[in-house]
C-alpha cells in the first residue's frame, strides 16, 4: 500500500510540473510554429519522462503493472496520430496558426484529462457488472501447476471489441482519400452557435469578448469545441482499447493516457511539419485497431499476454514509421 502512495504521489506531482512547463511556455511562446528540431526534443522529453515514470512502476509494484502501464501508453499515443491529423485539418479550415495553435492544444488536452478521467473510472466501474456467468471449462497446458479455471465473457468489453475489430478493418479496406470536410457544420461547431452568441468576425487571440456589454464567444472558442468534441469522438476508440491490458487498475490506465496525450502538443507540431513522411502511419494505425479489437473479443478463450501485445504495437508502428520515411507503401 505504502509503495502505491509513492506512486500516486510522483505521479501528481510530475502532472503538476509539467501543466505548468506547458502553461509557461505558452506564455512565452511567440506566434512561430516551433520547427521539426524543438518539437522533435520535446516529443523525445515527453515520452522520456512517461519512460521514467514506468521503470519507477517497475521498481515500486512490479513488471506487471509495467507492462500494463507501456501496452496502455503505446496503444493510446498510437490511436491519437489519427486525432492530431484531424486537429490540422481543422486548424486548416480556419486558419488557425501559431500561438493560436499553442493555446487550443493547450487547453484541449487539459479538457481530455477531466474527460479521460470520466471513461477510464466510469468505464473500469461498469466492467465489474457486465460479465456473463462462466460458460467454458478448459484445461490448462500440460505441466502447468495452475488450477482449471473458467471462462467469462464480458458484455461491455466484447461490444466494444467488435466495433474496434470492424472499424479496424474497414479503415484498412477503405483506398478513398479523405475529402475535404466543412468543419462549420461539425458538431462542435454546431453546439457552440446553438448556446453561445458568437461573434460575427474573426478573433484568433481570445476565446470570447465583450461588445457593448454583451459577452460574445469567438471563433477560437468554436475551434476548441471543436477539438474537445472530435477528441470525444477517438476517445470511443482509444478508451475501449486499453481496458483489456487493466480492467481492474484505473490507475494505470489513467496515468499511462495522461502521459500520452500531453505530448500530443509537440508531437502535433513534429507530424505537421513533416506530414508527408508519414503516409503509411494511417496502415499501421488500423493494423493496431484490428488487432486490438481482435485480443478484446478473444480474451475468455486464449490470453496474448500484454508484453506480446505491446511488442506487437511496437512492431506494427516502427514498420509504418520505417516504411514512411523511406518512402515505400504498404498496399
């Protein structure tokens, strides 16, 4: 018990530190786009400190709960370059660039925490009540000094298996280029003019104003509705995913997906001003998605233990990466 309150604790205060790196440097930060060097040492010192962190897991609980910890992280950093791929088409549509960029970012990731929390504790609560009587007897490998056991089927995590296992596929199956999307008309957008007055012109410096008394929000405010929302949207894939590798530790969970999305920033800017080096990210990603949802299905009848999986993970994305850079697609 003690070591898991060293735990919590670093962890708060590596959270604490690093929200306030990044609300300093917003403060700081000048209308530039930070090139491929800067946000290519803060990508490497982001993944470096949840790298830290998880060799402290190990010390302080285990090489379980390590495993746990990288699987979860590597699948949620993974899923979310799809996400930051629609954040730069949305930025596009508005244009929306520099500190601008910096400050939406910013706060959307603060926002993902709040809602991350909300999925992951809610969800891991919900996984108790959804199991199916035991069904399937089956028999251990020879030699083996574990007793029989049973196999359960969970409702919540076999439906969410499907969906992941489908829309792997499908994405995978799917040669048509991304079209051009009217971001006004996205659910963000929509809900912002349905309960806010917004104001008529462009204002990329605040997220709302007052004219003649009268509060009005700005379409930088629309922009982070926006991005909240289609955050919401990859969250229905990426939360799912990563409850197979801990259904009973939110902790984990929880800490492994906050490490990851607050190097979502830098990584933003590293994929953006290098977007056409990684073509085949988007095979890799729905490789993963398939696979994920295949280990989410299969789980009450065989177990790919999570070093497997994170190996897997791994795999698929260094050969995305590798075959992007030089330049060869995967068809």
């Amino acid at each position: 018990m003690a070591s898991n309150q060293l735990v919590y604790l670093l962890f708060a205060v590596l959270i604490a530190g690093l929200m306030w790196l990044d609300l300093r440097s917003l403060v700081k930060f000048s209308t530039e786009t930070p090139g491929n060097k800067k946000a290519l040492r803060w990508t490497c010192i982001w993944v470096g400190t949840a790298m830290l962190f998880s060799l402290f897991i190990y010390v302080e609980q285990g090489f379980e709960q390590f495993a746990q910890f990288q699987s979860a992280y590597w699948i949620e950093q993974s899923l979310s370059v799809d996400n930051l791929f629609v954040f730069l088409l949305v930025f596009n549509f508005f244009n929306i660039a520099g500190k601008a960029q910096h400050k939406i970012l910013l706060w959307g990731i603060f926002g993902a925490m709040v809602l991350r929390a909300i999925f992951i504790f809610t969800g891991t609560w919900l996984i108790h009540f959804t199991y199916l009587p035991p069904f399937w007897k089956f028999v251990n490998p020879p030699h083996s000094d574990s007793e029989v056991g049973f196999s359960q089927i969970n409702v919540l995590i076999t439906f969410f298996g499907i969906i992941l296992l489908y829309g792997g596929i499908k994405s995978l199956l799917t040669k048509e280029k991304e079209e051009e999307q009217d971001f006004n008309e996205s659910l963000g957008a929509r809900l912002v003019r349905k309960f806010f007055n917004v104001t008529p012109t462009d204002d990329h410096e605040q997220f709302w104003v007052r004219t003649k008394g009268k509060l009005f929000f700005t379409h930088l405010f629309m922009v982070l509705v926006i991005v909240e929302t289609t955050d919401l949207l990859f969250a229905i894939d990426s939360i799912p995913a990563i409850f197979t590798i801990a259904p009973d530790d939110p902790f984990i969970l929880y800490s492994s997906n906050i490490f990851a999305i607050l190097g979502l920033r830098s990584l933003f800017f590293l994929l953006a001003n290098s977007l056409e080096k990684f073509q085949n990210l988007s095979i890799g990603l729905s490789i993963i998605l398939a696979f994920i949802g295949f280990k989410m299905v299969a789980a009450p009848f065989f177990d790919i233990h999570n070093l497997l999986s994170l190996g897997i993970i791994l795999g698929i994305l260094a050969v995305a990466i590798i075959t992007s850079v030089t330049g060869r697609k995967t068809s």
